[in-house]
C-alpha cells in the first residue's frame, strides 16, 4: 500500500463570467476640486462596445433580480440580502451607463439592428423585472410591518391587563378601573 501523501481533487470552479465596468469616459472618482472635471480613466472606445457593456449590465442585474425575486418569493431574508450589495453595485453601473445614453443618444441608435433588438429585449426584461422585484419589496416589507405591530400590540395589550391601578376611592384595582396608555416602541429600521 502507498503511503504517500496526495493532495485532495481539487474542484473545478466555473470561470467567473465577466464583470461590468462603468461607461467609458465616465470617472469612477470624484473631482478633487470643486469646479475642476473629472478625467476619464479609460480611453472612449467604440459605440459598439458602449452598446455590449450595457448589455452585459442589463443582463447581469437581472439575474441578480431573478435571483432575489425567487429569494422573497421562498422567504430566504439572507439570500436577499447577500444579493443586496451586487444589486446596489450594478443599479449604479446601469445608472452610469444610462446617463451616459443620455448625453449622447447617438451612440446607441448607431448600433447594429441586431444589438440594438437584443438591448432592447433585455431592457425590456429588465423593466419586467424591477418591477416584480419592487412589488415584493413592498409585499415583504408590508408583512414585516404587520407582524411588528401585531407583536406590539399583543406587548401592550399584555402590559395594559398586569398593570395595576388606583380608583378614585384610592383602592388598589386591575385594568379596569382606569385605563392607561403605556409606551411601547420597536425598533422600525429595516
């Protein structure tokens, strides 16, 4: 039998797929002076690659999207909210990129009918997307709320029946005799 040491298989990991960088000729740091322009840290490339970045981001948020929506649907609060930092980041490239159609429309009508159907159909997509993603949200957050004030209220309304009080004859009675508003708060940060 041998007896030398092996070292474990190394799994295979999948190649990272490519990540999205901001718009060419958009800076990723602010001026260092008031009133001064920012420089571009990378050279203006191509309307075409301008149209492929944008895709490329398009497409990686909505996969993000895809994801966190099956997240809230299954109600897997840490899946939602480890995607929570990769979606911030590629809402911000997506910002970028917009603004950058924005100032230069040409840019994009410029591009092959074939890209630009493809941008359209992901951005298309995408809109279907946020908006899922959005009512979620707001169905998540509604139910925390719910939940919250029901724990409140049954905290109050626990507190209101142990509490004591004196009546106007200056006897020691239960709840019934007067009732008092007791503090109660939860911490709303979400």
């Amino acid at each position: 039998m041998n007896m030398m040491p092996r070292s474990p298989a190394q799994p295979t990991r999948p190649q990272p797929e490519r990540i999205a960088t901001p718009p060419q000729g958009v800076s990723r740091t602010a001026p260092s002076r008031p009133g001064q322009q920012n420089q571009t840290q990378n050279p203006m490339t191509g309307n075409a690659n301008r149209g492929d970045e944008l895709l490329l981001v398009i497409r990686q948020l909505s996969d993000v999207l895809t994801k966190e929506n099956l997240a809230l649907k299954r109600h897997k609060n840490a899946e939602v909210k480890a995607l929570g930092e990769r979606k911030e980041q590629l809402a911000r490239l997506y910002q970028q990129h917009m603004n950058a159609v924005h100032r230069d429309p040409a840019s994009l009508k410029s591009l092959e009918v074939s890209k630009r159907t493809a941008l359209t159909q992901a951005s298309v997509r995408l809109s279907e997307l946020m908006t899922e993603n959005a009512s979620l949200l707001k169905a998540n957050i509604s139910t925390i709320n719910k939940f919250l004030k029901a724990v409140v209220e049954a905290v109050k309304e626990k507190q209101e029946k142990q509490s004591a009080s004196y009546s106007k004859q200056g006897a020691l009675s239960g709840y019934t005799s007067v009732k008092r508003n007791l503090a109660v708060s939860f911490n709303q940060t979400m």
